[in-house]
C-alpha cells in the first residue's frame, strides 16, 4: 500500500490504542496511523500496522510486515503494545484511492473492538460513521433535488416570466422604457 506523505500531527509512545482511535475520532482526522509494535522496535520484526482514517473513523487496515489487509491486518497489528505512534493529516482526495480498495476496507466499529477493547468508543465510532453516511447521502439528495428542479420546464419558465416582468417594472420606474 502505497501512501502519500501527509502532515505529522503526533509522534509518540503509546501502551493504549484506544488513545490513538479516540484522538482520530475527537478531532475527525482524515489521514493515517502508522503503529509500529515493540516487537518491531526490540526484536527485529518486520512491518508497520497502517490505519487510515476518514473524519476521524476508521476506514482502512493494512499490515506492512505480513503484507495483510483488513481485518486480518487488525489481528496482525493487535500485537502487545507498547507502540511508537505516526499520525498524519492527509487531504480526502489522496486517500480516495486507499478507501476503494474493498480487500483493505474495515468495519469502523472493528479496531476499538479489536485494537482498543473498547466498546464504548466501538460504538461512538459507529455513531460517527452513520452520521458521515448521512452527510454524504443528504449531500446526493441534494443534487437529485436539483436535477428535479432543472428537469421541471414549466416551473422555470414561470420563473423565467416573472423575472422578466420584474426587470421590465424596474425599467420603467428608472426611466429606462418609454
């Protein structure tokens, strides 16, 4: 998996996940998780977890040691902490890519539940993500109900009519008309 180089916005050591899953949330990050597990760091073990993050839920997993994706990626990252922790701002439009790639989609809910063991931000998590859902499906209604408007000729064409009464009015009590 192949990401562009975001902004860092944290770097440290952390024994929780649940730290890490809950700021992405708090602050609605779109961008990445780079986890890198104390076996990585201590015992020459390969790979780095990869979590990308869409307002601030979950989105994508990926394991780069493993070369696993998803859900299975998850388990391969839920390896004993602790862990040194990149997190990185990244624009929507550069991770687009990354969120369509079905094999590496994760349930939003799954890594507080697997990572974290934290049913509570599981289902804050869940919240959000039903609320982005909502977002984007209002945003689709919107453009539908345009396009219904623009489709509807005898409504414009009375709009139309009365603009050019109006405009006709205005010109006469300008003195723009004889």
């Amino acid at each position: 998996m192949k990401l562009p180089s975001g902004r860092l916005v944290r770097e440290r050591v952390v024994t929780d996940l649940t730290t890490v899953l809950a700021t992405a949330l708090d602050s609605g990050l779109t961008g990445y998780a780079l986890l890198e597990s104390q076996d990585a760091l201590l015992l020459d073990a390969d790979g780095v977890g990869v979590l990308t993050f869409a307002d601030g839920v979950p989105a994508v997993a990926y394991h780069t040691g493993t070369d696993s994706a998803g859900e299975e990626a998850l388990a391969d990252i839920a390896v004993a902490g602790p862990y040194r922790l990149e997190l990185y701002e990244l624009d929507d439009a550069a991770l687009a890519e990354v969120h369509d790639t079905d094999p590496m989609t994760i349930p939003p809910e799954l890594p507080a539940e697997q990572l974290a063991g934290d049913p509570q931000l599981a289902e804050r998590t869940l919240e959000a993500a039903a609320t982005e859902q909502r977002d984007e499906s209002d945003e689709t209604t919107g453009d539908s109900a345009v396009e219904a408007f623009l489709d509807d000729e005898e409504t414009i064409a009375e709009i139309q009519q009365r603009a050019r009464e109006q405009a006709q009015e205005r010109a006469e009590e300008w003195g723009f008309r004889r």
